[in-house]
C-alpha cells in the first residue's frame, strides 16, 4: 500500500487570531465556499485575508464579506475581484437557525479559518458575540498570569 495523502487532512490556508481577541465564540459551523479558479489558485499560494470580514445572511444564503483574496498574477484579465462577496454552502436548516440567533440575541457570524479539506476550500464560521474592553483586558492579565507560571515552573527545574 502506498503511502501518500489519505485527503482526510486538513491544510490551513489563513487564520483570524483578531476574531479571538474581539469575541465570544459560542459555536463553530463548518462551511463550503463558491469560488471561481483564480481565487482557489490564489488560496493554494496562501494569499487570503479574514482580518475584518464578516458572514450576514440575505435572503435564506449566507455571504462572506470584506474577506480579501489577492489577485493570481497568472490569470491576467479573468483574474477576480478580491473583496467581492462570496456565498457560503450550508444546510437551509442550519442557515434558518443561524438567522435566528443573530437576529434575536445579537450574535455575530466571523470567519475563524480557511483551510482545504479533501480538496474543497472550507471555512471555519464562529457564533459569536462581541467583547467589552474590559472583558479583553481580563483575557490579557489571565494570558499573562498563566506565562509567568510557566517561565516560574521552567525555571525551578532549569537548576
């Protein structure tokens, strides 16, 4: 048996650590994404960017917006356009029920990562709900409570 890729893996493409930082992230969806050939090449090339995109859903679809994805300097003139909306795939049953949390309980849909798996561009889409500066400055201290610890701990063995 040869060994190769089993296409189970999952290869990261682009990540929104910020998303982490300005939300609660109640619950993570996984989700396809409609993408024409010179953006899927420009994914493969690593040339994506979720800082400040966002989902909203319209009319029964869900669409990723302000997600930019560099132009492939090979496609010349069928080339795409890098902030356009683009459609997410979904269940309509999971889609309604999205629609109903964020209608109602003011939550958000962010884009957490974009990876391939089997092949297919996915996107990791977070349920979320936005944070107070001070809830951001509680998750610092305790980020940096927790490395002291560990730099205490490193250094009491170190001898």
């Amino acid at each position: 048996m040869a060994k190769g890729k089993t296409g189970d893996e999952i290869q990261p493409i682009a990540e929104n650590r910020k998303a982490r930082h300005d939300y609660f992230v109640e619950e993570t969806y996984e989700a396809g994404i409609v993408l024409v050939g010179s953006e899927v090449k420009s994914c493969r090339a690593g040339r994506v960017n979720l800082r400040d995109s966002y989902a909203q859903i319209k009319d029964g679809e869900i669409f990723l917006h302000n997600c930019h994805i560099s132009p492939f300097e090979q496609a010349n003139r069928f080339n795409h356009e890098p902030l356009r909306p683009r459609k997410l795939l979904m269940h309509k049953r999971e889609i309604q029920r999205l629609f109903g949390k964020v209608r109602e309980k003011g939550f958000t849909l962010v884009p957490l990562r974009l990876y391939f798996k089997k092949g297919r561009v996915k996107v990791e889409l977070a349920l979320a709900k936005g944070k107070r500066s001070y809830d951001k400055r509680e998750d610092i201290a305790a980020r940096d409570v927790k490395q002291e610890m560990a730099r205490a701990l490193r250094g009491k063995y170190d001898d």
